[in-house]
C-alpha cells in the first residue's frame, strides 16, 4: 500500500531540478491483509507536450499505424477493461507484475485480492529473480531521537521513496551496507554488540548470532545470488592490548568462523571495499592494500603506492575485478581537485581514469577541510556532502556527472550506500 504525500518543490538550479515525488512505501507483510480503501494511483498526465503539430517527418522504421499515433500524449490514467485482466493466465500475469518497478508493486496490492495473494506467491518471486534489476538506488538510514528514518532513491525513476523501518529493533543505529537487496545492520543492545539483516521490501528480517569475539566491529557484507547465501565480514580490529581475529559469518550454516588475525600494519582508513570476493583496507605502514581472500580466508599485502599529494581516499568496488581509488588532491590551504584510479592488479600502480569537474568540486565542497563520503556499485561512484545537503553521481562507464536531486531533504547526518531492491532476497 502507497500513501501519496504530496509534492515537495524546489527551485534550485544548481542541482538541476525543480519537482520531486516523495512518497510514503509500506513493506509488505506475509500476515497483512488487503485493505478496503482502494489504493492511489498517479493519474497525472506528462508536462512535456508533445502534440501531433509537432512531428514533421515520418520516423524510420516505423509503420503507418506506429507513425499515427506518434506525436500524441500518452495519458497515464488508460485503463484496461476489468474482465481482460480477470482472463489473463497465471504466469503470464506474474511475467508482467514482475517487470514493473519493486516500489510500484505496492500501488497493485489493494486492486483485488488476487493480486494481494499473487504478488506473496513463490511463483512469483521466480519470475521477479530472472528479470533483469529494477536498477540502482540510494539508500539513507539515519535515528533520530530513537526514531529510524529512511528513505530510498530511485535512479531510474529519479524519485525519493520513504521506506519505514518501525519493524527494527531499537538497538539498530549503523548502517553496516547493502547487497543483493539485503541490508545490513549493528548496534549495542546494552552492552551487546549485535548485527541484524533484513529485506525492506517485505519486512523480513533476523538477528545474526553473536561472533566468537563480541565487540564492536567494522563489518562489510556480501550476497551471493547464484549460490542464494550472503556473508559477514568482521575485520581483525584491536580490543585492548589484543588484536582480535578475522570472523566470517555464512548464512548456510548460520554460523561465525575464526581465520587468520590480519597482519600488524597501519590502518589509514576503516573504509573498505569488497570485489571478486576480494575485500580490501588501505594502510599507512607497510603501505598500500590489505587484501583478505574469502576463498582461502587468508590476508597479503598488496604494495600499491598512493598517488602524491593525496589528502583522503576511499576504496570503491567496481564490476567484477576493478577497484577504484577516490581522493582529493592537494593541500588543505591551497586549490584541489577530485580524481579517481583504478588499480592496475598487474602492475600494482594506480592509473588515473577521471577528474571531478571544477564546477562540481566547487558546489560539492566549498570549505578546503569539508568532509565528504563516497562509495560505488557497479561502476557507479556516489559522492555526498551533508553539510553542503548534495549528492554527486558520476558513471565511470558513460564519463558523466550529474546531480542527485532532493538530498537536501535528507538528514545532514545520514548514512548512505547503493541499495537494489529485490523481493526474492531471503535472509535465511
């Protein structure tokens, strides 16, 4: 079910936006019934015109019926005769509700009960897995007064979503990450380091068991579609005088196992980034990048140099193996500049492949020392600056920048990661 909560407006040009939807999502539960208040539907049609006057040649490729109708407006509101919806087969009805968007579905669950039933069926939850993505979004998580606040962004849809999350426990506070639809979460319940994942789509959602070493840590989680299972990562931090061991949690086993204790090396960052089932830290002394391999659950030390002059970095995972670097360049009281590497895995040398425009270093951060966060997904480089209330998205493939709208709406201190949503990721 989807409460529509009006239109936020905007008229800031620098973003590059003037109207943004916001609306209100509500997960689905398996014990939920179907409302008896229809569901809103937005009916409104496009601003753009696009009359009939207004198409001059005959498109290529197009036959006589096609080019007919090709310069009318597309009304939003058609609606199909109830009775051909009634006639359509059971899979070919799960084959169409399963390509429209994952946040849409939730307008479909108050049209009848059928489709309430259909969209909880695990046959349709097979059709949902073999589409493709509904594509990337942006997922911001902030608490507070003991309140979790959430929204979601769309990029294909250019449109914020809120997501709420009242299902958590209180305890939840740190956005650990996402993967494969799921989301990961830490927080100390008392004094209890505890780690929960969930799928917001559908609510579900489960308190891992506690690690061999309970302290708090910094974990990174991974999902593996093809085999159905994710992974937990707790890196080797230090607990007092001890440096505590690597612990890996397996959804398959439901269990935490103990491997090696990292190396004694200087941490420059508690940033890390997971490729290729390769996680990677970068560190001061000895220099360059800790690499732990999930398949052999051993750490080495991989001696990629820093470019010169780098003030901050960021590790962001690419596709497949590419890792990239993201750091400002320059003195804290003289001109920077933003670049991004990638790692060259044969050379061990970082290989600049793109430099923030000046236009928006200059609109992201205008104070020399101002904080920013950065991380990636699929070869997607996220940049956010709260202070500034801007996000900054740059595709490495495409070499384009552009402007996340409405983060200025956003918590100035919420945290960020990529999200896909997806109602067949299971948490078991």
């Amino acid at each position: 079910m989807v409460g529509n909560r009006g239109v936020c407006e905007s008229t800031s040009s620098e973003l590059g936006f003037v109207i943004h939807n916001e609306e209100e999502v509500r997960p689905m539960s398996r014990n939920s019934s179907p409302s008896s208040r229809p569901g809103s539907r937005n009916t409104s049609p496009s601003s753009r015109n696009t009359s009939p006057s207004r198409v001059k040649t005959k498109p290529r490729g197009l036959d006589e019926e096609t080019v007919g109708t090709f310069g009318k407006a597309v009304h939003m509101d058609v609606q199909m005769e109830d009775n051909i919806w009634a006639m359509l087969p059971e899979d070919l009805l799960n084959e169409i509700l399963a390509r429209i968007p994952p946040f849409m579905i939730f307008r479909l669950r108050s049209v009848c009960k059928r489709w309430n039933s259909i969209l909880q069926d695990n046959s349709f939850l097979k059709f949902h897995s073999e589409v493709p993505s509904h594509g990337p979004c942006l997922l911001t998580f902030s608490k507070n007064s003991l309140i979790l606040q959430c929204s979601v962004f769309s990029l294909p849809l250019k449109t914020w979503y809120k997501i709420p999350f009242t299902f958590l426990p209180p305890w939840v506070f740190w956005l650990v990450g996402s993967s494969g639809g799921l989301v990961c979460f830490s927080g100390l319940d008392g004094l209890t380091f505890k780690t929960l994942v969930c799928n917001p789509l559908t609510q579900a959602w489960r308190t891992l068991p506690s690690m061999h070493y309970n302290q708090q840590r910094q974990l990174i989680m991974v999902v593996d579609r093809m085999d159905r299972s994710y992974k937990v990562i707790a890196t080797g931090d230090m607990y007092g005088d001890k440096t505590l061991p690597t612990e890996v949690y397996d959804s398959k086993t439901n269990t935490w196992y103990l491997h090696q204790i990292m190396p004694a090396v200087n941490l420059c960052s508690s940033k890390m980034a997971i490729c290729d089932s390769r996680l990677y830290l970068e560190t001061l002394s000895p220099l360059g990048l800790m690499m732990y391999r999930l398949d052999t659950g051993y750490w080495e030390h991989i001696p990629a140099k820093f470019p010169r002059s780098l003030l901050d970095g960021y590790l962001v995972a690419g596709t497949q193996k590419r890792l990239f670097l993201v750091g400002r360049i320059g003195l804290y009281s003289t001109l920077q500049s933003m670049r991004i590497w990638e790692l060259d895995h044969a050379k061990t040398v970082w290989v600049e492949v793109s430099r923030m425009p000046p236009k928006y270093f200059r609109a992201l951060l205008r104070l020399s020392a101002e904080r920013f966060e950065c991380f990636g997904q699929d070869n997607l480089i996220c940049f956010t600056s709260w202070n500034q209330g801007k996000g900054l998205l740059y595709d490495v493939d495409k070499k384009v920048w552009c402007w996340i709208a409405g983060c200025a709406r956003q918590s100035y201190n919420s945290q960020v990661c990529f999200y896909e949503p997806r109602f067949d990721a299971s948490i078991y």
